[in-house]
C-alpha cells in the first residue's frame, strides 16, 4: 500500500503545481494557490491553525506520547476556541501566531513516532 499511497501523492501534487501555474499565466490576478490561501488565512485562522498542526504532525516527531492528554485538553481546546472566534468575529489574525500554534499542536498531541521506531513491510 505504502506504494500506492507515493503515487496517490505524487500524482495530487503534479496536479496542484500544473494548476497552479496555469492560472499564474492566466490574465486573472489572486487565484494561485498560494494566494487564495493566503487571502482566506488572514480573516480563518482554521487555515494557518491546520497547515501548522500538519506541519507538526508530518515534520516534528515524538519521542514519546507521555503528556499527550494534557497537551490536548490545554493547546487543542485554546486552537478551537481561537479558530471559534476569527470565524464568529472574522478577526484579522496574525497569521503566524496560529501556525505556530498549530505546530505545536501537531507536534504534542498527532505527532508521529521516529522513523526508526516505526516497523514496516515494504
């Protein structure tokens, strides 16, 4: 599966790199990728908030899973009533608090084991 899974990515990112330079060639300005997102992030700190609990999750992993309940009872509950509030209030965040926020979310609480520690049957 773990081949099937390479190619499911490599194929989704080929797809959003094609799109995205296509529409960075077309007359239309602000509808790259990059920028919609940008744009969306500003006033929806879920946005930063999810790509930062990614980025910690696939980038930043544990040793160990010890304080993971109080991690995700004191970070997951503040990121979801941050995100509850810019999307009652479309607050104007700033952007790189919430991902940073949510790097340490993805770290503490859905962070993967060492690559050493995982067992696999490729």
């Amino acid at each position: 599966m773990r081949k099937v899974t390479t190619a499911i990515i490599v194929v989704v990112v080929a797809a959003l790199i094609l799109w995205d330079v296509f529409v960075a060639i077309t007359p239309e300005e602000g509808d790259t990728i990059s920028e919609v997102i940008r744009d969306y992030g500003r006033g929806h700190p879920v946005i930063p908030y999810g790509l930062g609990v990614l980025s910690g999750h696939f980038f930043w992993p544990a040793k160990n899973r010890i304080h993971a309940a109080i991690t995700f009872i004191s970070l997951g509950s503040t990121g979801i009533l941050l995100t509850a509030l810019g999307l009652m209030y479309n607050l104007d965040w700033p952007a790189i608090l919430v991902l940073f926020f949510g790097i340490l979310v993805g770290h503490l609480v859905w962070a993967q084991l060492p690559a050493e520690r995982v067992k696999r049957n490729d």
